[in-house]
C-alpha cells in the first residue's frame, strides 16, 4: 500500500507541477477549445435581469450598482468582467471581432471564431501586464471582456462564453437565433 501510496502522490505532484509551467499560450489555446464547445452547446437559461437584458449569471457572480442593461459589470473574487450588449447588431455581426483588431498597438495572443445556425462568435486572448491577460468572448452583438490570470484563462473564456451566449434581449434584436 506504501508504494501506491508513494506513485500517486508523486504522479499528482507531477501533474500539478506540469500545470503550472504551461504557458500563457497554452492555456490560451484551451480556453479557446472550451469556449468554442460552450458557443456549440445549447444556450444556458438566463437568470438575471438587467433592464431589457436578461442573462445567465454564474454562481458566486454579482451585477456591480451603476450596471445599465448595454453596459453590465459583474464581479467575483475580485475580479471584473463587463458585458456589452449592442442590441442594433444581429447574431451574425462581427463588429466587435473585428474592433478587437482595430488597435495596431494590441498584441493579440490568440483569437478563435465560430459560427453556428447564423451565429457568429469568437473568443481570444491579448497581452496585458506581467502574468495577466485580457480575455474576451462575443457572440454576435454581445461581448465580455476581462483581465485574468493565466491560471485562469480556461475557466474564464468557457464562463464568459456561458454568458453571452444566453443574452436576451427585451426587443429581440440580440437574441435572434
């Protein structure tokens, strides 16, 4: 029992030591594929309000005072995510795709695109500061961005994909599909 004992823990160190050396790259590259499974995946129901805006708003998340149904700030753990909607673009826009290289000066680590039954989305990683990046997600006239840690970069694109993917709108424009 000793040696099972002794070949587990040391397979888990290794396996822990192994995820923490990937690189910004790496995570990135995941955090698309993940996303990208969300953005094909049926649409989670949303659960929150926000003027005409209702979405999906994950657990231990929480809608920041000032938020206005275009413009919503979420928090959790101390981080920042803020969803925008643009209830003039359908679900086949790439306005904000393509704003997101409209900046010469942002170094784009990695972006992904994908489309299904007229839906268009993306999502991808920039550089920020140290070990941080900016990390954002679209589906049509919906966009959230946030700063993450590169720990964190999985998580976060498949959670924000979640959340602009349930998007509703009170007038439809944005939840056309």
């Amino acid at each position: 029992m000793g040696k099972w004992l002794r070949f587990t823990a040391g397979f888990t160190l290794a396996a822990m030591l192994a995820g923490c050396s990937a690189t910004i790259e790496e995570h990135t590259s995941e955090g698309i594929e993940g996303a990208a499974k969300v953005f094909a995946d049926q649409t989670k129901h949303p659960n929150t309000e926000v003027g005409k805006a209702s979405f999906y708003k994950p657990f231990g998340f929480k809608v920041q005072e000032g938020s206005d149904e275009q413009n919503i700030v979420l928090e959790k753990g101390g981080d920042t995510y803020v969803l925008f909607i643009n209830p003039n673009e359908s679900t086949d826009s790439r306005l904000f795709y393509d704003l997101l290289y409209a900046d010469p000066a942002r170094e784009i680590l990695e972006t992904g695109t994908f489309e299904h039954h007229d839906t268009f989305g993306f999502a991808g990683a920039a550089a920020a500061s140290g070990e941080r990046v900016e990390l954002v997600a679209g589906s049509g006239g919906r966009k959230i961005t946030t700063l993450s840690d590169k720990g964190k970069i999985k998580t976060n694109l498949k959670t924000m994909m979640e959340i602009v993917r349930s998007v509703k709108y009170e007038d439809g424009a944005v939840a056309k599909e």
